[in-house]
C-alpha cells in the first residue's frame, strides 16, 4: 500500500471521512492507531512516502498475537455506515473492508518502523522497509492499550497521543454541534434578510409593502423612495395619488378628451366603479383600439437605472459559506422599443381603481411610468413632489 506523509486512515463517515489528527488521538495511552472520532482510524507508519506491506483480517475471535510484530496496539471501533473502507492519504486509493455495523476491536501491528523512517521515502525497485497488520474482530468498546513498543518511532507517536487533551464528552460533542447548528440558522437568516434587502431597494419592507403583490418590484426598480414614500403615506394620499397617475397617464396617451376615458376618471374622483367599457377588458381593449378619436402617440419603452448585481455577504472566517457567487453571463444587449402609449395609459386606470389602496397607487404608478416611457424621471419627480405635499397637508 502507498502511504504519503506516514498516514492510512480507515474510514465510514462519508460527511467526515478523515478526521484531524489531534482529535483522532485525544485522550488515548497509544499514538499508532487514532480512534478517538467516531467511524474512522488514524493509522501511522514509519516510512514516510512510498509502499508498505500491508495486511487487513477480519476475525469471529481474537486471534492469536504472532511474535514478529515489534509495535502493537489496540482500539476500539464502530462503523457509522454499511461501508468502511481503508483509504490512502488525500483519498488517492479505497478499499471496502466489508465490515459490518457493529462493535470491533482493532489490533495494528507493526514491524520495522524505525528503518521506514530512517529510510523516509521509498521508490520502486528498493527493499520493503516496514509493514503492517491490521485485525478487526467483534468486540464490546474499552479503552485503547499499548500491547507492545520497540521502535522509536512508535514512542515518539505514544508520548505525542498522551500529551494531548482528552476528547470531548458526548453531551460537549452534542452541544457544540447545537451551537454550530445554531450559528448556520442565524447566518442563513443573515444571508435571506440580505437578499431581501437587496431585492427591495436596500430596506426591509414593512408587512404591507411585503405582501401587496401587484407590480411593487417593478416600481422598485424605477425609484425605491417613491414606493416606501406611498407606503407609509395614509389611505387618502394613496387614493389621491392613484388618481394623480391615471390622469398622467391619459394625458401623455391623448386620452384626456375622449369621453369614456373622461367618464372613468370621474368616477374615480367620486369613488364610484369605473363605467364601461372598463367593467369587461376586453370590451375596454376592444374600444381603444376601435375608436378613431384615439391618437397614434408612440415613445421609447422605459428602461429602469442599471442595478448592480447581488453579492451575498462574506462569511465569517473559519465558518462555511452557502450563499452562491453571482453569476456572470454574456448577453446581447437590446435597445428600449418603441411602445403605443394609449395600451399602456388604460391599465392605469383599471389600477386606479383597486380596493386596497397601496397597491392602487403603486401599481397606478407603475403603468403611468411605462406610459411615460422615455420620459419617466419627469413623471416620478413630480410624484415624489406631490406625494410628500399630500403627506404634508
């Protein structure tokens, strides 16, 4: 078997397979073989990088311990899935140990181990330097025991095991995995109320702003400040400025003389249901285009201010980042089109006219920016203006 930096692991936990070194042997007597974390082995060689004779048994029994094995140890060892496998260092090789879910003892034996470290690296065509044996047989868990020790190389690793800190209890282990849980609820919080400020102008909504629907995030994308402006203006500025955008919006279409369209508004000035032919759409669409009154007026569609795109937050160091990056992507550009206005005035009225009255206004505004077309930054200037003078009074 290829070893890399004196390492070969056992392992069964496909979320953790190779666990860090100092938790591997916290709290054992032995240095050789870490099983400290649940599901995985830490096994240890002497000889640095290149190939090593290597053996796995799997006994009913304990089996009998053979003389030729300089350094042996003992550890307890429970596989965490159906599938325990014994891996090469950065997961280069695997093989599947067939163990099955239960409790093992495990002796690994060694033989040789100063000379592998003395030797350090081997290539191809040298001498086998040290080698290994590893025996798994059903057993209740104990503590982790040095059978035998004759090298160096595997006192160094006993003394290295013994200095470290013991590993952390079970009820330590729950409770760091409910803080770290904890701490991924309150980032993923972060990270949706981030995008959600970001998706609505760079504030949080209030819960009327949240749930009025309609064209809300549409407007956003013209002017933020107008739509919180609306929101937090009462029911009557609301009214009076959805009145405000349906008359914009008839006067910029050539709308304003034509006396079903001026019938329509009247009623929304007294508050009454708009008239036909606006109670059937598709009657009232059917009449805008069959009138010969109505004019041919046309502008460029309007084009909101170009946004930035979202970046998620950076994570804290040492935490473990879910948001996903932007994404960049090549596109053909299109210029704004040319619109008929009077298709887009009408839809103004019919907003106008909506029961509840923040969604009137907002969504009356939005179909008198469309309306506007090129010329919208007049048209929302003179709603900031108007909205914050009814405000006022």
């Amino acid at each position: 078997m290829h070893v890399h930096y004196g390492q070969i692991y056992v392992a069964s936990d496909p979320d953790n397979p190779i666990p860090d070194l100092s938790e591997a042997f916290a709290g054992q007597s032995g240095g050789l073989a870490g099983a400290a974390v649940p599901g995985a082995l830490w096994l240890i060689t002497g000889l640095h990088t290149g190939d090593v004779g290597f053996v796995v048994e799997v006994h009913d029994e304990d089996p009998p311990l053979d003389p030729v094995w300089e350094d042996v140890v003992e550890v307890s060892f429970h596989p965490v899935s159906e599938r325990t496998s014994l891996v090469q260092w950065a997961g280069e090789a695997a093989w599947d140990l067939h163990l099955t879910r239960t409790g093992y003892r495990v002796r690994y034996c060694a033989r040789g181990m100063d000379e592998g470290q003395k030797r350090d690296t081997r290539v191809s065509g040298e001498p086998q330097a040290d080698s290994y044996l590893l025996q798994f047989w059903p057993a209740p868990p104990r503590a982790d025991r040095v059978v035998r020790q004759a090298s160096q190389k595997a006192a160094y690793w006993h003394r290295h095991a013994r200095g470290l800190p013991p590993p952390p209890t079970p009820e330590q282990r729950a409770e760091t995995e409910r803080l770290a849980r904890q701490a991924e609820e309150r980032a993923a919080e972060e990270r949706l109320l981030h995008y959600e400020r970001w998706t609505w102008g760079g504030r949080l909504p209030s819960e009327a702003l949240r749930g009025v629907g309609g064209n809300v995030h549409g407007l956003l994308r013209f002017d933020s400040d107008l739509v919180y402006a609306l929101d937090s203006a009462g029911s009557e500025v609301q009214r009076a400025m959805a009145l405000l955008a349906a008359r914009r919006a008839c006067e910029a279409a050539g709308l304003i003389g034509i006396s079903w369209v001026a019938q329509a508004l009247t009623a929304l000035t007294e508050r009454r249901p708009l008239p036909p032919p606006f109670d059937d759409t598709a009657r009232m669409w059917e009449t805008l285009s069959s009138d010969p009154q109505v004019p041919s007026r046309s502008v460029l569609q309007a084009v909101p201010p170009e946004r930035p795109p979202y970046r998620p937050p950076t994570p804290p160091a040492g935490s473990v980042g879910h948001g996903a990056a932007p994404v960049h992507t090549s596109a053909t550009v299109r210029g704004p089109e040319r619109i008929a206005q009077p298709y887009f005035a009408l839809p103004a009225v019919l907003a106008a006219a909506e029961p509840d009255p923040l969604k009137a206004a907002l969504d009356a505004v939005w179909h008198t920016v469309n309306t506007y077309g090129e010329h919208y930054p007049e048209l929302l200037e003179e709603f900031r203006s108007a909205c914050a003078d009814q405000s006022e009074e």
